[in-house]
C-alpha cells in the first residue's frame, strides 16, 4: 500500500496541472492551495477563494481538485474547505473566521453560526441563491414511504402558501416522476437548468436524466457530483422551501447534500415496525454527525382505519412506539400518516393524495405535518410573497 507521503507529491503534481482561471498559472503556483494533509489515504486540504469571485468559477475548480484527487491510487477521501484569504488568515492566527454568507437563511446569522460550529472538516457550504430552506427527507431503509412523504410534504407546504422545490436525488429508484406523473428532459437557459413543474412544484429528478430499466450502479465520487450539479446547477431561485428526497440509508449522499448546501432540518421517515426504527435511528446519528438538525420522525403506515368498520387496525406497530423512540433519540414524533390505499393509489397514477384527496384524512395528516415543518424552519417573508394570497382587486387599491 502507498504510504501518506508519496500519495501527498502525487496530489501535489496533480494540483499543479489545475490552472488558476483568473492568472492562467496552476492553483499551486499561484497559492489557492493551502494546507495539503494526507492521513491513512484521507486528503485535506483548503482552497482559498475570492469572497466577490464568480462562484461559478469556484465550484467548477471545486470540481476539478476533487476530479484530480480522487483518481490517485491510494486517495479514499477529499476534503476541500474553501476559505478566503481573509478567514485563513485569521484560522491560522487561532481566531474562528465569522465570513458571512451571501442569501444565508434568516436563522443562520453569522452569530448564530458561531455558536453552532459546522464541522471542521466540512469544506465550506454555500446558500442557494433564492432559496429560503433546504429540507431533506431521510429514511434508514427503502420502502418505508419516503418519497412518498416528500411529494406530500411539499404539496402540503404549497396549500400552506409557500413556493414549494422538490429534488429527487434517490439514486437507488428516483421515483418522484412516476409519484408525480411527469417526464421529460428538463430545459437549459443561461446555462442554467430549468425543473420542470408538476402541481404547482418546481420538480428535478434524477429519473428526468436516465432511460427507463437501466441499472443505477454509481458510485460515491458521482454520487456526490451529481447532487452538487442539481443543487447549484439548477434554477431555484424563488423558492422558499426545497424538498430534497434523499436515498435511504446512510452514504456518499447526505455528505454530498451537507457538504454542498446548508440544509435547515431533516425529517426522518419510518414504519413504527422495530426493524425500520433501528434504521431511522442510524439515520438520524448520521444528521447529527453532520451538523444537520433533526426536525423529527414520521410514521409512516401507522394506523389501518378499516373503511367498513372504523376499526383502527396498527399493521406495521403502534405510533407509540416510535413516540417513545422519539424521545429517547432527543428528537419529537413529527407525524402520523395513516395507511390508505388512496396514497399508494395516488402514487401510482401519478396523483398524489394531496392533490387527489384534497379533504380527506390523509391530506388533514400531511397538512399537520407541513405545519410543523414550517414552524420549525420559518421562511422570512413567505406569508407575503404568493400572489393568490392578495385580494382579487387588490390591484385597484395600489
Ligand atoms: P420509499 O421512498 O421509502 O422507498 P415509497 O414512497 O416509494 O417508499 O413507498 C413505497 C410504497 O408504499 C409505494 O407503493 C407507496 O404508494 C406505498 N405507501 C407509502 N406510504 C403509504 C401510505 N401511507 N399508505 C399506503 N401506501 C403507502
């Protein structure tokens, strides 16, 4: 196996082949590289950047280093931790850098982010340009109702008023076009990527981008591209709540979500069954490890009422059950979806219930939730922006 010092002059002749945009001389020469430590094939290293430059500049020499670094042999793990000159400065006197950031969501004033440290490992997230909150919905396992939680969960925010994104980055099945019913090849304008719309929500699938029965075997390097392409490379601006619909489990892609976009809450999707409980729990250890706050757990399938009867049958567990979890993991039971074949009739025909059940029981559940999410993560001025919240004549006032 390659020792630590051979691999740190490889990265180093790799770094020198990477060209500064703004000289034209290679990121080494010109000093954009600093701290260059390898450690058991773990390479860390920072990347100084210019607070007023293009950041489209910076993301694609992101890319670039992580490109270059990641195909030497013996090389595990790239870390990159973009800082001004300023800020690494400042780190290397033994101050903590307070370097604001640009569209940062209301709650995350620069104070607020020096009492919460993010790891210091974790290279340097920036906000979505027009996006108010970045939410992941997570779950342990497959199969539990996730993507199913996140299409309903973003229409309920939409009834709530807000203007509602919803990413779709489960690599394993991105199901969202068929939860949905929509297809096609999204547009690009200005080099940007334009979702596509469905009920009202700017949608992004990875489903949009592959052919039908193709085996998805990626792994993490592309993995992590592809979410930071969808995050950065797709116009989501004007939107005050991203839903992102992550894979199950626990990976390449919640770092890649952590390490690209500050997110404001994850909400942890389960079946109150034991064995999908013991999976939501390593999910949320994971969020925590990242410095992402658990807004809570839902469960999913908690209830059966027999339509017939009224008789409330518990198929999967009692709700109870994952209450208790709940508090034991330091964290609140969300919501309490009930079991209804008008969800997975929804899903199937491309209708989800919200849409199709506007009144019904499972909606009243959805909307719950979208309640609570929203009060826990406040978008600034969102009660003010949609327009259908005016009067039909407001516009004889002004
Ligand atoms: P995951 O994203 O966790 O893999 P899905 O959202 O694809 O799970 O859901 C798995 C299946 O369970 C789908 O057929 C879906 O329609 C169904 N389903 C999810 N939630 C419910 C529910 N509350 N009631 C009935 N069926 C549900």
């Amino acid at each position: 196996m390659k020792d630590d010092f051979s691999i740190k002059g490889e990265v180093i002749s790799a770094l020198e082949t990477i060209k500064d945009p703004a000289t034209d001389t290679s990121i080494v020469d010109s000093h954009l590289v600093e701290n260059v430590v390898v450690k058991a094939g773990v390479v860390d290293l920072t990347l100084v950047v210019d607070a007023k430059g293009n950041r489209e500049d910076r993301f694609a020499l992101e890319d670039a280093i992580a490109d270059a670094v990641e195909a030497i042999a013996g090389v595990s793990e790239v870390k990159i931790k973009s800082m001004t000159a300023q800020a690494l400065a400042q780190e290397q006197k033994g101050q903590t850098p307070t370097a604001p950031r640009p569209n940062a969501s209301p709650a995350k004033t620069p104070a607020a982010a020096q009492q919460q440290p993010r790891q210091p490992t974790m290279p340097a997230s920036e906000a979505l340009e027009g996006v108010g909150r970045v939410i992941a919905v997570a779950s342990g396992k497959g199969g539990v109702g996730k993507s199913t939680v996140a299409v309903n969960l973003a229409l309920a925010l939409q009834k709530l008023g807000h203007r509602v994104g919803l990413l779709d980055v489960d690599i394993y099945g991105p199901s969202l076009p068929t939860l949905l019913g929509i297809n096609g090849r999204p547009e690009v304008n200005n080099r940007r990527i334009l979702p596509l719309k469905a009920n009202g929500l700017s949608v992004m699938s990875l489903g949009f981008l592959m052919e039908e029965d193709t085996p998805v075997i990626w792994r993490g390097p592309i993995v992590t591209g592809i979410i930071r392409q969808f995050l950065r490379d797709v116009d989501w601006s004007g939107i005050d709540y991203l839903i992102v619909d992550m894979p199950p489990g626990t990976g390449d892609a919640q770092l890649a979500l952590a390490q690209t976009v500050p997110v404001d809450g994850a909400v942890i999707v389960t079946t109150p069954s034991d064995l999908a409980l013991v999976d939501a729990a390593r999910g949320l250890q994971m969020f925590k490890t990242l410095n992402i706050a658990v807004l809570g757990i839902v469960a999913n399938m908690s209830k059966f009422v027999c339509p017939a009867t009224g008789e409330v049958y518990h198929i999967f567990g009692d709700p109870a059950v994952v209450e208790k979890e709940a508090r034991r993991l330091e964290t609140v039971m969300l919501g309490d979806i009930p079991l209804d074949m008008a969800v997975r009739k929804g899903g199937d025909e491309g209708r989800p219930v919200v849409v199709a059940d506007p009144d019904g029981a499972v909606t009243a559940a959805f909307i719950a939730l979208a309640e609570k999410v929203a009060a826990a993560t406040p978008v600034g001025a969102a009660s003010e922006q949609p327009e259908k919240k005016k009067g039909l004549f407001s516009f004889l006032k002004s």
